[in-house]
C-alpha cells in the first residue's frame, strides 16, 4: 500500500480524490501567494498594473536599476494580476 493510499484510506477517500483535491489546494494556495506578492508590489510603486510601474520608469520617477527585480516580478505575475486601466 502506498502511502497516498494509506492516507486516503485514513480519510476515507478515494485515492485520486485526495491526489486531486491535494493539486487543487496546492495551486489556490501559491496562486494566493503570487497574487499577495503582486498586491504588495503594487502598493510599493503606488501602481495597479506593470504598463503604470513601466510608465513610471520612463519617466524618471523610479530608476530602472533600482526596480529591476520587482519590475519582472510583476510583469511574470500579471497573468494572475488582471490590468486594470
């Protein structure tokens, strides 16, 4: 018995129920975490989407060097950071 049997067996579900429901609590959970991290980005720059932190950029208000990291952080992460214009 392996052991996602045994653990299934323990909580009285199917193994490929407790696979399943583990993958989709797993995914919520770090995409909660990409969307805090982005949220907190946000609030550091005062922007809603990655277009108005680039804007900034350009125009002097933040140096490039300075955001870099959290610049592709947020460009990364926009596929769950819905742009809002």
């Amino acid at each position: 018995m392996t052991r996602v049997e045994q653990l299934a067996r323990e909580l009285d579900m199917q193994p490929d129920n407790l696979i399943r429901q583990s993958i989709e609590f797993f995914l919520r959970h770090k995409l909660k975490m990409i969307e805090s991290e982005l949220f907190l980005l946000a609030r550091k720059y005062g922007v809603k989407t990655v277009t108005e932190l680039d804007k900034l950029i350009k125009e002097g208000k933040f140096h490039e060097e300075d955001t870099f990291e959290d610049y592709f952080k947020f460009e990364i992460g926009r596929g769950s950071w819905r742009e809002r214009g």
